[in-house]
C-alpha cells in the first residue's frame, strides 16, 4: 500500500478545510487501521491534532492504548506535545515526511513552577507508591 499518497490527499483536506495540513496514519500488519488530518480550528480543541485524532482511533478499533504493534506515519513530524503521546501510546515505528518549518517558533511563554512544600509532596508521594503497590 502506497501509505505516502494516502498521507498526501489527507493533507489536501486539510488545507481545503482551513487546517494546517498535517495528516496521520496508524498501520497494523500491513493495513491502515485509523487515519486522521489536523481538526483543531474545526473543533477549537487544541488536541486535535491528526496523530492524537489517529492515535485515538487505533485505541478504540483494537481496544487497547497500547499500540506497539502499530507504526504511524505521519506529513510532519510530530511535535513535542504529540511526540510524548506517541511514546506513551508504545508504537513500534514513527515515519514523517517533513520536518517542521526552521522559522516556526514555538509558544514558549508558560512557565512550569513545582510546588515545594514537602508536606504536599510526601502525601502525594505516598498516594503514588500505594498505587503502584497495589497494582503489583
């Protein structure tokens, strides 16, 4: 299966639609088993985009999130938010046409402060352990 072109008319939906044309497919032996083109201005939902969209609906047809088995191919890619969901997600292979633009900055405004009260810490360090505990 030619998954480069499948890719390549995705994105022109994409950009028909306003989208920024970016396109996902997640192949199992061989076949596509969920494809998916960038919705975040359709659905003013910043996770929409195409591998999370595609991601999701692999998880639902195998009934798994667990993935690795699977390898996703992708027009651009991934950023960093969707990198991380691709790991945790556990696929096997990424493929990516694209890299993204050099002169693309990224929103960097958000700064991330741990809290450091070591009460609040150790009670919810001992809520992680517990958990992981009784799961074992």
């Amino acid at each position: 299966m030619d998954y480069w072109n499948e890719l390549i008319e995705l994105t022109k939906k994409a950009a028909k639609k306003g989208e920024v044309p970016v396109a996902a497919l997640i192949v199992k032996d061989g076949k596509i088993i969920a494809k998916s083109y960038n919705l975040r201005e359709k659905k003013q939902n910043i996770l929409g985009h195409a591998e999370i969209i595609a991601i999701n609906k692999a998880s639902k047809k195998l009934r798994t999130w667990k993935l690795s088995d699977c390898e996703l191919y992708v027009s651009l890619k991934p950023c960093k938010m969707c990198e991380e969901i691709i790991k945790q997600s556990r696929l096997k292979s990424v493929f990516y046409l694209l890299e993204k633009p050099e002169n693309k900055k990224e929103y960097r405004k958000t700064t991330f402060n741990q809290d450091e009260s070591p009460v609040w810490q150790a009670k919810y360090k001992t809520i992680m352990a517990n958990f992981f505990k009784n799961l074992r």
